[in-house]
C-alpha cells in the first residue's frame, strides 16, 4: 500500500508537470538540501481557491485539503485532476488561517488564536470551537497551525505583543482533555539567526518535516522560508523567489517528505500549488 500512495503521488507531479511545470533560472536564489525550491511542478486552482490559505495533504487518495480566507468551506483538491474540487461548508465566515488533519478530523485556525474542528458523520459536518483566551485576542495575529502529537496542537505567533524581534511566541492546546486550555511554549528562538532576513519574522504558515522532523516556516510578508530544530532553535533560512512564490500561506508534506506550498492569487493570475520532489527519497 505504502509503494501504491508513493506512485500514485509522483505519477500526479509528473502528469501535471508535463502541461504546467516551470523551471526558472536560480538567480541566486539556493535550493535546500531537500527540495529545488526554483523548480517546483505547478497546480493551477479554480478560481473560488483564490485566497488559498491553510492545506492538508490526504494520503489516502494523494489529495489537498485547502481553506480560503473568509469563507467557512472546506475544499479538496486531487492532485491528479485538480479542477474535479469538492466543497463543503463547516462554519460562518471569519478569517481562517491553516489547516492540519488528525486521524479524519480537520483543524482549522482562525487569526485571533481559536481553532474549529471539523469531522464528518454521514451526510453532516459537526464542528467544535476551542477559544483562545478572550483577553488576549485584540493583541495577537495568528497564522500558523502545528500539529505536536494526535492530541496535541500548537499555534505561532505572527504579531503578538509579548513577542520579541529574536522570539516567536507559540501556544499549545491539547484538544483531548476534559477542559481544553492553550497554554504558552518555549517561544521559537532566532537568536541564531543573524543577520539572514531583515525584521521580525512573521510566518503565514508551517508544518513539521516528517523525516527530519524540523519545523519548516514560510513568511508570506518576507518571502522566506525558515528552518527550525524540533525543540524550536533556528537552523538555516532560504530567501525564495517571489515569481514563483508570488504569495504563500500553505504548506503541507506527504509522508515520503515531499512539500506542497499554496500560494493566493495575489490579484494575479490564479492561486495554486508549488510541489516539490524530496531529492533524497
């Protein structure tokens, strides 16, 4: 079965990549140990993905789960037929931000720190809302949503007060117990990072690396991606380029270590997805 999804997977990139690849000179832009960050295969998306926020990949049939900003719909995207969308909607309109999928429960971050959680039950969408604490949600932003463990999740701090230019606050929340409460983790460090990028970092999305297990963080704002140690100390950072990451606030892996990354719009064009083959598979 594992040797099926694996085929089923590349066999996506590959065909899409035949009618959209697109491989741009480098221009000093650096590729990562892993992945050709210049030479990604491309998915165009239909137009109501336009504000592309938050995906989840789904193994089972090699498909993208996506949100959109402002709009409470879940979407799911076959990588190897991506116009074929499904749609369900799971909750009025508010500023969702990412997406992760547990077992076959979605998790969806709103920007003010609450997550709603979305399983399916026959024909019907159930949904249940953890609220970050109230006093709070005035003064922080939120775009990035991890998954720590099957019980676990945390969020990253884009702009909080208490952060500062060398620590990103994060705040964990575990969704299983009997009163589910976020409380406050070791804040990212970027103490290590130098001079690498310019400003405070402020990520639009993140997920772990299911082989290495480093934290992988893309700023939207900054267009760049930053790698972290698990325990959150900074690695190395990538500057990327912006014609083909015109705007992203997703990403996403498949268990074999490839990346997926979505980008909006951006008032051009259409949104769409960057894959990107793990060289070392």
């Amino acid at each position: 079965m594992f040797k099926i999804k694996q085929f089923l997977f590349i066999t996506a990139i590959l065909l899409i990549g035949s009618c959209n690849g697109v491989s741009l000179k480098k221009k000093n832009f650096p590729d990562t140990p892993y992945y050709n960050l210049n030479s990604p295969k491309i998915i165009e998306l239909n137009f109501e993905l336009d504000e592309i926020s938050g995906i989840a990949y789904y193994p089972k049939d090699t498909s993208v789960f996506a949100i959109s900003d402002e709009t409470g719909t879940l979407f799911k995207v076959p990588l190897n037929a991506p116009t074929k969308t499904k749609s369900w909607e799971f909750y009025k309109k508010k500023d969702f931000e990412d997406l992760v999928l547990i077992d076959s429960t979605f998790y969806v971050l709103i920007s003010n720190g609450d997550i709603v959680s979305i399983d399916f039950k026959n024909d019907s969408v159930l949904t249940n809302k953890f609220d970050f604490p109230e006093g709070s949600k005035k003064d922080n932003e939120f775009e990035s949503l991890i998954v720590l463990n099957d019980s676990a999740l945390a969020i990253i701090c884009k702009e909080c007060k208490d952060d500062k230019k060398d620590k990103l606050s994060r705040y964990k929340l575990n969704f299983r117990d009997s009163l589910p409460q976020y409380v406050s983790m070791e804040p990212l460090s970027l103490k290590e990072a130098g001079k690498n990028f310019k400003g405070k970092l402020k990520p639009s999305a993140a997920a772990f690396h299911p082989i290495t297990g480093e934290l992988y963080v893309i700023s939207a704002i900054q267009n760049i991606l930053c790698i972290f140690s698990a325990d959150g100390k900074f690695v190395k950072s990538y500057e990327l380029n912006p014609t083909l990451f015109k705007q992203p606030e997703g990403i996403a892996f498949t268990p074999e270590g490839h990346m997926i990354i979505s980008n909006e719009y951006a008032g051009e064009g259409s949104a769409n997805l960057l894959l990107f083959k793990n060289k070392q598979f």
